[in-house]
C-alpha cells in the first residue's frame, strides 16, 4: 500500500523512539531502485527514511 503525504500512519521500527507511535507523512523521496521512502513527523520529532514495510495506516 502506497502512502500520500498527510496520511496517518503508525510506524513499527524497533529502533526508533517512536516505534508505536502515530505520526503524519511529510515528505516522499523516490530511492533509485524505484521504492518510496517516507518522511514522517510525530509531536516531538521525525524519522527520515522510513521504508513503505514499516508503516501501517492509521486510519481506520
């Protein structure tokens, strides 16, 4: 599933401190081998770089 920017999103990435945590796309960027990775902005901070793999839609 492709996201948008705007579109809720809960990111599962044991590495991050916001692992769990609803946040808002930001900004999307075309790697070269043709994937999405996401910008994704929470209350008290973002991650960059987000693959597709680690987000789930929020929106119910």
């Amino acid at each position: 599933m492709a996201f948008e920017e705007d579109d809720s999103v809960i990111l599962h990435d044991e590495h991050s401190e916001h692992d769990g945590e609803e946040g808002t796309i930001t900004q999307i960027v075309e790697t070269m081998f043709g994937d999405e990775n996401y910008t994704v902005s929470f209350e008290d901070g973002q991650v960059a770089g987000v693959p597709e793999d680690n987000l789930e839609s929020a929106e119910e």
